[in-house]
C-alpha cells in the first residue's frame, strides 16, 4: 500500500493522559498535514511540515498539542493532558513539493478516532 | 482568513436523478479549489480540483464542478447519481499552505 497510513487507528484514553499518533506520508511527499475532525463538521488545519519543518503551527488548538517531523519523513503529533473536547478523528495527509503542479493535491490518511473517557 | 460555506447538509436522492451540491468560498484572491468524498468508513478522496484554466472540471466517477469566480461558488454536480454515490462530500479551498473545508454534505441515494 503506498497510500498514507496512521497508526493507531483507534485510541481510547482516560483524561489527563498524553497520547502521541504517528502519521507516514506517501514516500516522495515532502509536505505534512495535521488536520482533527469532528463529528459533523469538515475537517480543521491544525500544522504542517515541509520536509522537518514546521511551517505552520499557529493553528495547533492550544499548548497541549505539538507536531514533529524530525526526519522528514514520519510525523508524529502529540496531545498532553487529554481532555474530553480532545476526542475527534485525527487526519494526516501529504503533498508533493510543489503544491501549485498539477496533482499537487493533498492526500489523506485513514485518521486516528481519538476517544477521552 | 477564508471560509468554506456548503449550503446543504442532507440530500437525499433517488438513483438516476440529477445532483447540484452548492459550495461558496470566502477568499478574494488566487485560490485553489477542491471537492473530496468520504464513502462510509473510508478516508478522504479527491474527486476533482481547479488551479486555473477552463473553469468546467471533470473529475472521477462523472463528476463534475464549476468555478464562477463573480460568485465565489464551485458547485459540484453530477447528471445521474447511483447508490454507489451515497457518501459525505467536502468543498475545500486552499489559498496558502492549508486547505479550509466546509461542514460537507451528506448524500444518500436510494436505489
């Protein structure tokens, strides 16, 4: 499958725990997106990287969320002292460098459901 | 900052009908423009796009949209929908380096 992958697919945790979601972009992507989605609703930029950097992060809902992407290649984001608002669907998607080329579309992964009991 | 407005939330259609799924956007500039399905319990998938050029796209599977610039708008449409059409549709725009959606629709075509 050469499609974006997350793992896990599925997350249940306890408020006040730290959960970390792990996104592997399409191999010749060199951009990173974080976006959350919840129910009803479109999904909502959070980050995104172009190769390890992170050129966006203003987004990020608050302190208790951060992205990295140290290689250039995974991403992992992390959520600190989950809440009950913290519970979404977490998407991941890639881009090839020039997002202005055609085909230079954005590409999803299947998302990590994040549950906060 | 942009928006993305779709303005039905439920459609429900009966297979061989036609579709008109309405999307305006906020930006005045330069903007990308996309429409992305969700079939149940699959991940996002791009039907079609417009960077630039003929306002009329195609897409897959018989889609397609048009971009009318003096009315922010990029409705999608399709002549004659089948059940296999049944999913959740998401109007999207990108005018920097993230994609803003809108609260999708959802469509349901009975056979």
């Amino acid at each position: 499958d050469t499609g974006v992958s997350q793992d896990p697919r599925h997350k249940i945790t306890k408020r006040g725990q730290n959960v970390t979601f792990r996104c592997d972009p399409i191999s010749e992507h060199n951009r990173l997106y974080w976006y959350r989605q919840t129910l009803g609703q479109g999904p909502e930029f959070l980050t995104y990287f172009q190769n390890e950097a992170q050129l966006e992060k203003s987004r990020l809902l608050s302190d208790r969320f951060s992205a990295e992407r140290p290689k250039g290649s995974f991403s992992t984001l992390e959520i600190q002292r989950t809440e009950q608002g913290d519970s979404a669907m977490y998407l991941c998607a890639s881009s090839p460098r020039d997002r202005r080329a055609l085909g230079a579309e954005q590409y999803f992964g299947p998302g990590t459901r994040l549950t906060v009991t | 900052a942009q928006s993305v407005s779709q303005h039905n939330h439920h459609v429900i259609l009966s297979e061989a009908a036609s579709l008109e799924l309405g999307c305006n956007y906020s930006y005045g500039g330069t903007v990308n423009l996309f429409w992305y399905v969700q079939y149940p319990g699959q991940h996002l998938q791009l039907l079609l796009k417009y960077f630039s050029g003929d306002p009329l796209v195609k897409g897959i599977k018989g889609f397609e949209a048009e971009f009318i610039k003096s009315k922010f708008s990029f409705n999608l449409r399709k002549p004659s929908v089948q059940w296999s059409d049944t999913a959740e549709y998401f109007c999207a725009s990108d005018a920097g380096n993230m994609l803003t959606f809108g609260g999708g629709t959802r469509l349901m075509v009975k056979p």
